[in-house]
C-alpha cells in the first residue's frame, strides 16, 4: 500500500484475514488508519497478505480457528505488538459440506460448529479479559444471510450462522456498556471460499440479485469498518444484511 494514513491509535484482531473477506476486513481498518493483527492457517498467505497491507501496520498468526491455544497466541501477539486490541472481527469459518441435514455425518457438524461458533466465542472472550473488559471497544461478527433463511445446500453452515447471530445478541447484551458487539450477514461474495456457489456461473447467479452484481470483500470491509467505528456508536446486537438487494426477492408479486 501507498500513502498510509495517519495512525488512528485503534488495534484490531480479524480472524480468518489471509485473502477473503477477512482480507478486504483488514483492509479497510488498515486504510482507515488502523493496525492490524491476522490470523489464518496459511503461513505463506498470511506473510503475503502482512505484505500488501504493510509490515508496520500488520502482523499475523498462523493457526487454526477452532485451538483455543492458537486464540490465547493471537490475543496477546496483538498486546505485545501493539498494546492493545480494540475491535475483534470473527470472520474464521469453515463449510466442508454440501447437502440436506438428513444425511449430515454428525462429526462433520461438529466441526462446523466448532470452527464457526466456538472459535469466535472463544476469541472473544480472550479479548474481552486482555483488553476490552477495561477499555473498550467493539466485535463484529461474520454470520450469512444463510443465518437467516433456510439454504437447501449449506444447511450446515446455515445453521451455525445462526447460532453466531445469536451468539451476537448474547454477547452484545453481556458486554455492554463497555463493547458493542454487531454482525454482518453477507449474501454470495466473490471468495475462493463461495467460488462453489457461482463459479461457470457468475452471470446467472448475479442476475437474481436487484444490483446486478454478487458481492466483493470491500463490501463487507466497508460495513465491518462502519461498526467499528463512532458512527455507530449507538449501534449493539444488530444483523447488518449485506445482500445486493436478494432478500428483496422474497416478496410475493
């Protein structure tokens, strides 16, 4: 990157950062003037990603989501290098498996659930002692519209961004005044993670949508930099629906 801003004095922790979402998350905060720490399981993606994003605004850790021990590291890798983490944003997710819950193999939910609800509790609390209980701050969440309406094909995944949006809720009312903790629930973005959702396809799928485009990591960095920010100071246990427009399909007419 050229030209950082001025250092806004603000840490942030983004789990799930190396490319994605979380990149386009850790992007905007970074272009804001914030720091940043990363997480991922890819140690190669990560260093690239700390790379574009800028050696002296960025660190990461290398680990999986769901080793609370990997939590306990990427927590106080933020306190020792910037000595402080502000905003927490849970974007760490897996969707191994494709298909109805009726032939689900339990152990694969297990993982799921683990991965996408567990990990980010857990990161929470971790920030919540090391920093937030004292000072401040804000978490967002990454959940789906998934969460919010039935998806034939990812039920799985489905199902566990809806426990993160209430998860969100619980914690939002647990946590106040001090942290307000809010969620983004994207419709189809255009990841390697949902490339499964619309790749040979993107035209048709983009088609069903009112603005005519499926999303991009910036869309949902601008909205997670929206709720970590004093704009939305007044702003706790909400769902921010990110979509282009598709819920509005749902109408009858």
């Amino acid at each position: 990157m050229t030209a950082l801003p001025e250092l806004s004095g603000k840490v942030a922790l983004v789990t799930g950062a190396s490319r994605g979402i979380g990149y386009g998350v850790a992007e905007a905060l970074v272009a804001r003037g914030d720091r940043v720490v990363i997480t991922g399981r890819g140690e190669d993606a990560l260093k690239e990603a700390v790379e574009q994003l800028g050696a002296e605004r960025a660190v990461y850790v290398a680990g999986k989501a769901h080793d609370e021990a990997h939590q306990a590291v990427a927590v106080e890798r933020a306190m020792e290098a910037f000595g402080r983490v502000d905003f927490l944003v849970n974007n760490a997710g897996t969707n191994p498996v494709f298909g109805p819950l009726a032939d689900l193999d339990l152990g694969v939910a297990r993982k799921v659930f683990e991965t996408n609800v567990i990990s980010a509790l857990g990161f929470a609390q971790k920030t919540w002692h090391a920093w937030q209980k004292d000072n401040g701050g804000a978490i967002v969440n990454i959940a789906s519209v998934a969460g919010i309406a039935p998806s034939p094909f990812i039920a799985a995944y489905g199902v566990s961004k809806a426990a993160m949006i209430n998860l969100t809720q619980q914690m939002a009312h647990e946590f106040a005044p001090k942290v307000r903790v809010n969620a983004i629930a994207p419709a189809v973005v255009k990841t390697k993670f949902a490339q499964a959702l619309y790749e040979g396809r993107e035209e048709e799928a983009a088609a069903a949508y009112p603005l005519a485009r499926l999303g991009v990591p910036s869309d949902i960095g601008g909205a997670a930099a929206f709720l970590t920010s004093d704009q939305s100071d007044w702003v706790t246990g909400q769902t921010l629906v990110v979509d282009g427009g598709i819920f509005l399909n749902a109408g009858v007419g």
